[in-house]
C-alpha cells in the first residue's frame, strides 16, 4: 500500500475474531435516529389533509388558493435541498448525533409558525423551515445508522429511514381524518421532540469518534451498541483533516461513489413516483372510490407494508438484485398507467393537466370504470415495486458508499439533488403533460425505469455483509472483491464481495 493509500485508511471497526457481534442496543440507537425521518415523513404527509382543511377554515385562518396550495407542498422541497447542504456542513463538523440533536429545532419551529400563521406567507416559512429539517434529517439520518450498525444488519437498519418516512407520511393521513390543520400541526412537533429526548442518551457513531482520535469515547460508544470495545484500529493521524478537494474527484473511491450517488438519487425521482402519487386519488375516483383520504390511506399502507419487507430481506436478498427487480416492476407499471390514459383519452386535447383529470372518453361507462381498476392495479404494483427497491436503497447506498473524509459533502450533494430533482419533476410535471399528453409522460418515466435498471446492472456493487471500510477499499482497486458467500468477515479483513460489471 502506498502512503497516499494510508492516509485514505479509514477506521476499521470488525467484531473481536470475526464473529458478528450481538448488541441489542444498537437498534435502539437506530430507532432514535429513525425518528427523524418519521418527522420529515410527517411533514411530507401533512400538506395532503391541511390543504383541504386550510381551504374550510374560516378567518383569521390564511386562505389557500390554487397556485398558494401548489406552493404549500411544494416550497418544502426547496428547504429540505437547502437543508442538504446544510446537513452535509454539519455531519463532519458538529458530529452525526449533534446534527440530528439540532435538526429538531426547525422541525419543531416550522410547525409552531404554521400554527401561529395569520397570513399566507407565514404559513410558507413555517414549511420552508420545515423543510430544512427535512433535508437536514434525510442526510444524518442514514450516515448515523450505517456507521453504528455491523455489516449484518445494516441493510435492516438501514431500511428502516424510508420505512419511517412513509409510516410518517401514513400517520399525517390518518391524523387528518379526525384533526384540523393547527392541530394536525401540532402534532407534528411530537417525533422530533421525542427524537431529541432520546438521542441525547445515545452516543456519537464509534467511526466518527476514532477519526477525531477520541479513543475512550469511542471505546464507550461501541461497548454500548455492540457489547464490545475490541477489534478497532485507530485511522491515522490527519485522516480527519483531509476534508473535501475538488482534486479528490480524480481518485476512484471518490468519483465512483459520487456518480453513484447522484444518478440514483436522480432515477429515482425520473422513476415517475410523484406523478403516480399526485393521480392516485383521481384513479380511485375513476373506480368508484368517493371518499378520496381513503385513498390515500390505502396507497400509505401499501409504502409501508412493501417498505417494511424491503427491510426484512435486504440483508438477504441483496441491494442490487431489489433495485433490479424493483425497477422491472415500476417498468411494466408505468408502461401500463399510459397505456390506461391512452385508453380514455378522448379526442383531441391541449388543455391544462387539471381537465386532463377529465379523461373525456367515447368509450362507455363500464368500460371506463374496468379501465380504472386496470390503471388501481398498476398504480398499487407500482407504488409496491418502488417501496422495495427504489424508494429506500438509494439512501442506504448513500450512506455506505462513501470515504468517511469526504462523506458530509458527498452525501449533502446525493440530498440535494435528490430534492432539487423532486422539486423540478413536482412543479414542471403538469407543463410536460401538456407537451406529452398524459400517456407520454407515463411512457418517458418508465423509459426513465429502464435506464435505472441498466444503470443498476452496470455500475451499482454489491454491499450487503460488507464492512465501510471493505466498500471504500473496494473503490480505491485496493482489495481485490470476493463472492458475496455469507463467509466471515475476519479472514481477510479488507475484502469487498459483488457480482457484475461496475464503473
């Protein structure tokens, strides 16, 4: 190994003789950093009943028109991109546990302004704040629990940030069927207030710790979530100063985890998920289903249904092979879902996507009506088939494919982009319906699923019972990579197992 290659060591944390160790309290751990995600979940969730009540409320209540509603929901993703980079300046400054210890103040801040708002522009700062929580928790949240976890149950632990994201978005729904906005606001401060209770007993990642050279807390810290303080190597001296480089982008450990990260990041908002998810009330409309928050309550439980088996095999099944199948799925899907609005499309139309919601036919009525339960299933396969691939593995990847010294920048880029593409595709989608029609946007996002299969099959590896030292040296061409077996980890300890082409 080179000196250059040594200063790129990271820590490597291994159980004592390679056998997996066996801490119960690292699941506690990850459930406190979870909540984070549960709280941004909510605040994703919340526009959906608030609007309608905000629409009902009488004065001094603000006053939601159409355009002011379209910029309720939508104004959080540009807060959580700008909370990306913020949380990306954090990670590597005040530590993963204290980012996710401040992240609280905004969330809790951005509801206490949306219920104290008078006007419509309060009601929009309180979301933008929230929304920086958001992008601030999207970011620590999956750095925290992959540095915490050993190899075996990374991928469980791992999944479970989008699993309590769509719990979150499930909760806001159903909370709407019985609160008012200000109330449902309110309760929106209750995961983040419990988050910063519990977090404040559990400890700082051991990685982090070791590449600041605080050796007995990270002592501590893995003798609390593992049962063990043995099996380390301390990184060397200077390692945490390296910090980010434009000229690092020419080593391979770096440049390939960050085209990685991004273009997952970028496929999975292309995939068409927040077109499914504005039509589906429409599409349960058009199958007779009148009572539209029934619907979504019903897509809600089908996320976190899907997300939570994405959780229990991921360990198993492997990242690649449920980004793979996952894709196919979300393929077929939205293939059919524009073939259903090629169907029902009448004659011709170049009106806004809102009387394209009409779906003027010539066709009878019971055909229309067998049409919808065709365009239901696809919608329910889809919104499975994202739940268990691309919905939580792009941010389990982010946070495992990462060097440790340039992991806050990196993954701050990944949120970014993630948010700044959802942000595009949520307000341009209704200007490229108007130029595709309605099936052709359809068709474009499962082309857009194609590429992200290929994609996958090409330059994703595998990382499933990997350490993140294994991944990084895997990057760097410093180990050659050995079959993903389920053989242990201590013999030898740098290997990175996969199986296909990568970059």
């Amino acid at each position: 190994m080179t000196p250059e290659d040594q200063e790129e060591t990271q820590p490597l944390l291994r159980p004592p003789g390679g056998s997996a160790p066996r801490g119960r309290r690292v699941f506690l751990a990850a459930f406190a950093a979870a909540l984070g995600p549960l709280s941004f979940g909510f605040v994703l969730g919340y526009s959906s009943p608030a609007i309608p009540s905000l629409r009902r409320a009488a004065p001094p209540a603000p006053h939601l028109d159409e355009d002011a509603a379209s910029w309720f929901g939508a104004i959080v993703t540009l807060g959580a991109a700008a909370g990306g980079v913020l949380g990306g300046w954090l990670v590597d400054r005040a530590g993963r546990k204290l980012s996710l210890l401040l992240c609280a103040v905004p969330f809790v801040a951005g509801f206490a302004v949306i219920i104290a708002a008078q006007n419509l522009w309060m009601l929009l700062g309180g979301r933008l704040l929230t929304g920086l929580a958001c992008g601030i928790a999207s970011l620590v949240a999956p750095v925290y629990i992959s540095e915490i976890a050993y190899p075996e149950v990374r991928g469980l632990l791992g999944s479970c940030v989008q699993l309590m994201v769509v719990t979150g978005i499930l909760l806001a729904y159903l909370a709407g069927w019985v609160l008012e906005w200000g109330w449902l606001a309110l309760l929106g401060c209750v995961p983040p207030c419990f988050m910063l209770l519990v977090m404040c007993f559990m400890p700082e990642t051991p990685r982090f710790l070791l590449s600041q050279h605080k050796r007995q807390e990270a002592m501590a810290a893995m003798q609390f979530l593992w049962g063990s303080a043995q099996g380390w190597e301390e990184p060397p001296v200077g390692a945490e100063h390296q910090g980010f480089h434009v000229a690092q982008l020419r080593r391979p450990g770096v440049y390939k985890p960050f085209i990685i990260g991004i273009s997952l990041m970028a496929f999975q908002q292309l995939s068409g998920v927040n077109a499914v998810m504005f039509y589906a009330e429409t599409i349960f409309e058009e199958a007779k289903f009148k009572d539209s928050s029934l619907a979504s309550v019903i897509v809600g439980l089908i996320q976190v249904l899907f997300t939570a088996t994405a959780a229990l095999i991921m360990d198993r099944a492997g990242r690649r092979l449920l980004l793979t199948l996952s894709g196919v799925v979300m393929v077929f899907s939205t293939s059919a879902f524009g073939t259903y609005f090629k169907l029902t499309e009448g004659g011709p139309n170049n009106s806004s996507h809102v009387a394209l919601l009409g779906l003027v036919s010539m066709e009878p009525a019971d055909t229309n009506v067998g049409l919808a339960w065709l365009a239901v299933g696809s919608m329910c396969l889809f919104i499975a088939g994202f739940a268990v691939g691309w919905g939580p593995i792009p941010w389990l990847l982010m946070s495992e494919i990462f060097p440790l010294h340039v992991k806050g920048v990196a993954t701050g880029v990944c949120v970014l982009t993630n948010w700044f593409m959802a942000f595009l595709v949520t307000k341009e989608f209704s200007s490229l319906m108007e130029i595709l029609r309605p099936y052709g946007a359809f068709w474009l996002a499962s082309a857009f699923c194609i590429f992200g299969v290929l994609f996958t099959l090409a330059c994703v590896p595998e990382t499933k019972g990997k350490t993140l030292e294994q991944i990084t040296d895997y990057f760097e061409g410093r180990r050659q990579p050995l079959p993903v077996s389920g053989a242990p980890l201590a013999a030898p300890a740098f290997s990175l197992g996969g199986h296909g082409a990568y970059l």
